[in-house]
C-alpha cells in the first residue's frame, strides 16, 4: 500500500497557505526554542505540583476536586509536550538522547509507551484523511454514532479503549519495536504501581485516590476527550482543506491550560511549528480559512453537536442530518 495519503491530497493546498503565510514569516514561526520549550515544562510541572498539593490538603476538602482535575491536565499534558518532542520542536539540531529521556519523562504521567505515541502519531499525520490506514480514525475513534458509546471516552473505560486500540494498530510493527513498546509500558506500569504502594502504605488510602488514582481514571479522560473533540470529528471528507476541525481562538489563559493543542488544523498544515507559535500561525493563516469558507468551532458548540445532535465522527457536521 504507498504511503502519504495526506501528502498526495493536500500537497497543493499546504503550499497555498504557505503562500498566505509568507515564506519568510513561515520560517520564523518554525523556528525551535529550547529555553521556550523548558518554560513550558516548567510551567507543566508547576501544575502537577500545584494539583497534588491541593488534592492532598486534608483540611480543605473543598480543593479536591480542584486538585484532581489539575493532577489529570498535568498527566494530559505530558502527551502534548511528548507531541513536540516527536515532531522535533524542542531543540535547534535534533538531540536523541535529550529527546528520548524527555519522551519518556513526558509519558510517564499517563503511563503510554513513547515510542507506540510517536509512530501511532506519526502516521496519523501520514495518513490524515483515509479511514483505515489513519490509525487513530481506525482503531480509536468510535465506531458506533451512539451517545453511550461515546460516554465511555469520558469515563475510566477510556483506558481499556485507548489501550487495546494501540494494541490493534501495533500488531503491524516490527517485532523489536512491539517489544520496545511493551519495556516502555511495563516500566511505566512499574513506576505507578510504585507510587501506589508508597501513597497508600506509606500515608493512606484515601490520599493515594486523590493525588493519583482519582486524577488518571476521572480527570484524565475528561480532558483528552475534550481535545479530541476539537481534531478531526467536524470536517469536510471531500475537502482535504478541511480534514481537521478549526476551533475559534482561544483565551490566552485557555490556550496555556491546554499548551496550544487546541490549535490542530494549523498544526496538520504546518507540524514544524512549535506549540506556543500556533496562535500567530493561526492569526496568519485567517485569511486563508476564510477564503475556503471553513467553519470555525467552539468547545460548547462541539459538545452540544457531539453528544444533543449526536452527530457522527469524521463527518460534514454543517450537512449532516440528526442521528438517533
């Protein structure tokens, strides 16, 4: 099977936006900064922080619930720092050594392999736009246009979903790299097993739930399906143009709770741009989305498309009759 499916159809188009953005302008916001990149991690860490002290203040159980969706963003979060590491937006000369501890460091938190995330996500980009060889539309996305269905993202089942879908699409990789990816699991796996027994032996139970088991199985996959709302489940199928979901400018505070992965369509365009350079991508390619007419989203109107109109995932929503 050739390989490139978004590349073959949307070649043309990405050169237009260019020509929107301007070369010179382009190169600039594709420019890679490792002091920018450590602010980041910096202030990614500081929210882990910030969380697990709210969640564990025994004396204001009024913070836990505060705490508990801060620890879940933290551990979302690591995979949006993991995605620049991947795409090579940390450093000015590609570093493996540097850009494998901060991948694994980056996944640990929501206990992913690094390297299934990288190749599950690499070819998600490869194959943007052709419903089975797009791994993530294949294997993740809901199969059935049905409200409970896509309920269970929300919920702990998201675990067991993500898992056995990368388990689906991984069956087709070499032998030494399913094993790489079943070391970097079982480590993980060891590390939070660790951590369990150290909260809930070494303190108790109850503070262990709040700092750790709470925030992964509640608060986590609140917030990945959230940003996985606003990817690629309203487009176009017949405009390549359109094959990703354009959400509407964000607040400055919103597009640094999420670290600019809200941003989405402007990163399939242009994935050589660093995350905090996304809003003035986005600010340069306006006009470009306008002139095709692309629609632009908020959060409040996906869900309410997503789970009142129960629309169907990968589809016109703008077209698209009511289901159920």
């Amino acid at each position: 099977m050739e390989r490139g499916h978004w590349q073959r159809a949307a070649a043309a188009i990405v050169r237009e936006a260019a020509q929107v953005v301007g070369r010179e302008r382009l190169r600039e916001l594709q420019r890679n900064s490792g002091p920018r990149h450590l602010t980041m991690a910096g202030g990614w860490l500081a929210v882990g922080a910030v969380g697990a002290g709210a969640a564990a203040q025994a004396a204001a159980p009024w913070l836990w619930p505060v705490g508990i969706a801060l620890v879940g963003l933290f551990a979302f979060n690591g995979t949006v720092l993991l995605h620049e590491v991947l795409h090579g937006l940390v450093f000015r000369t590609r570093r493996p050594v540097w850009e494998g501890a901060l991948a694994f460091l980056y996944a640990l938190p929501c206990g992913i392999s690094p390297t299934q995330f990288t190749r599950w996500h690499l070819d998600h980009h490869a194959e943007l736009g052709d419903e089975e060889a797009d791994p993530k539309r294949r294997h993740l996305s809901p199969r059935r246009v049905s409200r409970l269905v896509k309920l269970l993202y929300w919920t702990p089942a998201l675990f067991p979903i993500y898992f056995r879908a990368a388990a689906r699409a991984a069956a087709a990789y070499p032998a030494a790299l399913r094993s790489r990816i079943r070391r970097e699991r079982g480590v993980a796996l060891l590390v939070h097993l660790a951590l369990a027994l150290a909260l809930a032996l070494g303190t108790s139970p109850a503070l262990w739930a709040r700092v750790h088991l709470l925030p992964l199985l509640i608060a986590f996959p609140v917030w990945f399906a959230l940003n996985r709302l606003g990817q690629h489940y309203a487009i176009d199928p017949a405009d390549p143009a359109h094959w990703g979901t354009l959400m509407r400018p964000s607040p400055r505070w919103w597009d640094l709770l999420f670290l600019w992965s809200n941003y989405h369509l402007e990163h399939h365009y242009f994935p050589g741009v660093p995350a905090f350079r996304l809003p003035a991508l986005r600010r340069a390619l306006q006009p470009f989305f306008a002139h095709r007419g692309i629609p632009q989203h908020t959060y409040g109107e996906l869900l309410w498309d997503w789970f009142v109109r129960n629309r169907a995932p990968h589809t016109d929503w703008r077209a698209q009759a009511l289901v159920g």
